[in-house]
C-alpha cells in the first residue's frame, strides 16, 4: 500500500508539474524498495488523499445544493463533475488497488486525467474571473419567487432554509478588482506558454531512440529497463565498454531481469572475450525472454569456433575441436529441455526456430564425428585424455 501511495504520488506531481519526464519509470526508478511510513513521500501522498476527498466532498454539496435549488438557478456545476469524473476514472484501472497491472507509472495515463484536470482549473479561472469568492456559483437573480424570494421582498415560508443555505453558496458579486483580473489571466496564459515550450522540447527527446533513453537515464538512472536500453544504444553504437556497464548495471539493479544475460554474452564476444560472453550465453538459455536470440548466437559462435578448427589435424587441434563438440552437445542438450519447458509459452513459429536450429546442430556434430573419434585416440595415446564422455 505505501508503494502504491507513492506511484499515486508521482502522478500526482506529473499531472501538476511534468517535469522532469521519462520513457519509463520501471523497477527501480522510483526506490519503491524499503519503503516504510517515515518516507516523506508517504506523508505527501496522504495530503494528496485529503485534498482530493476535500475536493470531492465539495463538489458533492454543492451538487447537492444545486439539486435543492429552483430550476433556472445556478447551473455551473457540470463542469465540475465532468472534470472530477475524467481525472479520477481512468486512473482506476493503472492504481494497482483494485489489481496488480504491469505498468509501475507510464505518462500515457495521464491523458484523459490532464484533460479533467485543465477542466476543473478552467473552472476556478472562471470563478475568478467571474466572483468575489469562489462560492459565488449561481446567477440566479433575487426576483419574484426565485431562490427563495417572493415578489417585493417578501420572503415565503421556506426562506430561512433557503438563506441558511445561501450563506455556503449565494455570495454577492462586488466590484471586480482589475488588478485580480489581469492576475488571473497572467497566471493562466503563463501556464499555457511555459507548458507550450516544454512540449516543444519533450517533441525533441523524441526523435529517435539514443535521445529517448539518454534522458530517460538522466531522469530514471535506477531502472533496469531505462539501463538494458542504454546498453543495447551503445552497443549498437560500438561503444562495447560503456555498453557493458550499463548492462552490468541494470543486472545489478533487478537479478531477475535475465535479458541481460544475452546483451552481456553478446557484447563480451564483441569485444574479443569469448569465453566470458559463452558463459554469459548459456545462462541466457534458461530465459525463455531470450531464448531464441541466446541460441542463434550460440549457434553462430560454435560454428565458426568449429569451422576455424577443422582444418588443422595436429593433436592440439583435435582436442580444441573435441572440447568444443562437447560443450556444445551440452549446450544443445540443455536448449532442447528448455525447448520442451518454454513451449508452452513460444509461439509456433519460435518453435520451428528452435526446430531448426537442433537439426543444423545435430547435422554439424554428425560431419564432426570422425574427427571427435580421431581426437579421442590421439589424446588417449598422449596421456591427454580430457573425461570427454
């Protein structure tokens, strides 16, 4: 619940203040983790809470009021309602309090909310531009027989209730204050203007992927997924080392995120680390995320490993060739299993993938297998022999 209160709170903050922004703000951007009722942003949340009950409150007695009113008076709650409704009811479905969605926060949410927001503060604009107070909802005038007013000022038998109840809501217009007036409208087209130029330069951000994440990482360096995306735009890039850290961070960040198996693998064999990035690899296969990727990169590694050692025929070479015959039966072995357990889950067509890539591997060992025999009399005769079995 406090990490909920907190999420709540970031959209809170995004909705009145959009600054700074993120692509993403999953694990562990927000530092939901060790969360306890000290934090200050718990406190703050629970103020959001009262306001936003405050609010609704408010807005209930005054439709309440507004309904006990003759018809033809007032008339100027409907916007409140319709603001109310659009920021709170799309929010339901992303406040992970009814259920658990797999979003933590995402700026797309909060379209229809910013829309019922800008409605409710257009209503608080009109009401100071319009009245003394923000109470001063209707325009119905003290004529005869409205509002509670008979002709002449007489007032009819209801009208201590009716008055009783205009002291919340009938508050007279006074003179308007000019310099209230240009502060309102200042304040309302500043708001417009600052939020122009920061659409603007959030448009910018977007131009292509390396901008979107490299302030995503400006904004969210706590986030795994922000920090794999970063390392995979640097690898891309052919900047392996700095790839490499990002990858490592976001490992270190979220254990379980295993992608990042794979992007190390690959970028450790990038960068000449063969062994490593094999390593790296075969702990990927157990990732049904990155299981296809994992062994077509497997697959390419062996073959060329064993087409670069088919040609030589010294015992050094031999025994090269069978080692790695042999760890890559294993490898097959185990990307079989997983095969059989991730099926369940694989589309067809990353079925026959995987399909394929087995029988090219079983033809490649089969062609091998002479070689492999070879290999295993010459180290038995050299007091080599490796446990090949």
């Amino acid at each position: 619940m406090r990490a909920n209160s907190v999420v709540h709170l970031t959209y809170a903050r995004l909705l009145l203040l959009p600054h700074p922004l993120s692509v993403d703000y999953s694990f562990d951007c927000l530092s939901l983790s060790g969360l306890n009722v000290t934090d200050p942003r718990v406190a703050a949340a629970a103020i959001v809470y009262v306001l936003i009950l405050s609010g609704l409150a408010t807005t209930v007695w005054w439709v309440w009021e507004e309904a006990a009113r003759p018809k033809g008076c007032g008339g100027r709650i409907g916007g409140l309602v319709v603001g109310w409704a659009l920021l709170l009811l799309p929010m339901v479905p992303a406040s992970n309090v009814f259920f658990t969605v797999g979003t933590t926060v995402a700026e797309r949410l909060l379209y229809l909310p910013s829309a019922g927001a800008a409605l409710l503060l257009s209503r608080v604009c009109t009401w100071g531009l319009a009245c003394s107070h923000i109470a001063c909802l209707d325009a119905c005038p003290p004529a005869a027989g409205a509002c509670g007013t008979g002709a002449g000022g007489n007032v009819p038998g209801d009208a201590t209730r009716g008055r009783v109840r205009g002291r919340f809501l009938h508050v007279p217009r006074v003179g308007f204050n000019r310099r209230r007036r240009l502060g309102v409208w200042g304040c309302l087209w500043g708001t417009v203007g600052v939020l122009a130029v920061a659409t603007v330069r959030r448009n910018r951000v977007w131009t292509d992927e390396t901008t979107l994440f490299h302030s995503a990482l400006e904004v969210c360096p706590g986030s795994a997924k922000v920090q794999i995306n970063a390392g995979i735009l640097e690898r891309r890039a052919g900047n392996y080392s700095q790839a490499l850290t990002h990858l490592r961070r976001a490992l270190a960040i979220d254990p379980s995120y295993c992608d990042c198996h794979h992007w190390i693998g690959v970028t450790l064999v990038n960068m000449g680390m063969v062994e490593a990035g094999l390593d790296a690899l075969t702990e990927a296969l157990d990732c049904k995320w990155v299981f296809n990727a994992s062994l077509q990169a497997l697959h390419k590694i062996f073959h060329v490993a064993l087409a670069g050692a088919e040609g030589g025929q010294s015992d050094g070479e031999l025994v090269r060739r069978a080692r790695l015959l042999r760890r890559w039966g294993g490898l097959l072995w185990k990307a079989h299993s997983n095969a059989v357990t991730f099926q369940g889950t694989q589309p067809e067509d990353g079925r026959e993938t995987v399909a394929r890539q087995l029988v090219d591997a079983a033809l490649l060992l089969g062609q091998a297998s002479v070689s492999l025999s070879l290999a295993r009399a010459r180290a038995r005769s050299l007091s080599l022999f490796l446990s090949l079995d």
